[in-house]
C-alpha cells in the first residue's frame, strides 16, 4: 500500500484514526484543524490513496529558554541570547493499524526535514520535543535526540538534522 505525506485538510478521513492514546487521537479528531487555521501549527498526515490518515505530525515554532540548555552546547552560544529559537515537533502519532511498519520513523524524518529546509526562512536551533512517556523518550533517543536538563523536553541540533538530511540526498 502507498502512503504519502500532505497537508492536513477537509478531505482526509481521521474519524477512525487510533494510536493508543487518547490525548494523541483526540487531537488529531477535535484540534488540529482549528490549530492549523489559528496559525498555531501546521499538522502533516500521513494518508493512504483514499485520504485515510494513518500517522501525523505538527511542526510550530518554539523557543528554548537559556537556562534549559545543556552547558556543553551553551558555551558555544552567543551570550547575549535568553531564549534560542527552534522548532516544536509537538506531536507525532501513527495508527495501529499500521504499527511496526517503520513508518514513526519515516514521519519523524519527514517532520525533520521539513524543520531543516525551512531555516532557510525562519531561524532554528534544533527540533524539540515532549516526549509523553518513557517509550516516546526511548522512541526518539533512539534518533540521538538529547535531555533539556530540568524541563522534559529533549533536543536535536538543526546541525545533526542537517547532516541526516544531506546523507540522504547522497544514497
């Protein structure tokens, strides 16, 4: 079965969209389309031939505050900064229905690659995240996301996507 990856809108079908957790289905059935129209994320699907969703991610922007950041990446920034800005994966989801097929994966790399393409216009440290729970933060340690000592988030430089990007670019 193809899938691609588009911009969420009214011809998706996401009514029976399930990942295993209600925040995350509930989101994707009730908010994302009044957050995408309030400019206060964009939510990429991931949809079969006949629009049916079956994986999602938002991407918006964000800010790490200087006090979150990791000494070692804070002594190579400039000082006169309280907040780095950066761009918020606020959530990621893949139905299960299609579960152990890879494709958290496949979306988190799409979600990456759109964040890193998209410096070229808008300034972005790295990606964060939030991760739910221990099996999130597993998920995407796994992808060499780091801590934010104190906060919960987790971080990946714009300078390690930048690498993953153009590895791809060179298969």
């Amino acid at each position: 079965m193809g899938y691609s990856i588009s911009l969420l809108n009214g011809s998706h079908e996401k009514e029976n969209f399930e990942c295993g957790r209600e925040s995350l289905d509930a989101y994707l059935k009730k908010q994302a389309t009044q957050d995408v129209k309030r400019s206060l994320s964009v939510c990429y699907v991931l949809e079969t031939q006949e629009k049916v969703v079956k994986g999602y991610f938002t991407l918006s922007s964000a800010s790490i505050p200087r006090t979150d950041m990791p000494e070692e990446i804070l002594k190579k920034l400039p000082k006169g900064y309280n907040d780095f800005p950066a761009t918020l994966l606020g959530r990621l989801a893949i139905d299960n229905s299609v579960k152990g097929q890879q494709l958290g994966s496949a979306l988190l790399y799409a979600a990456l690659k759109r964040a890193y393409i998209n410096t070229n216009v808008i300034a972005s440290l790295a990606v964060i995240v939030d991760p739910l729970d221990d099996e999130a933060r597993s998920f995407y340690k796994k992808y060499e996301f780091i801590n934010l000592p104190d906060s919960g988030r987790m971080f990946l430089s714009m300078g390690t996507i930048k690498k993953l990007v153009e590895q791809e670019a060179t298969i």
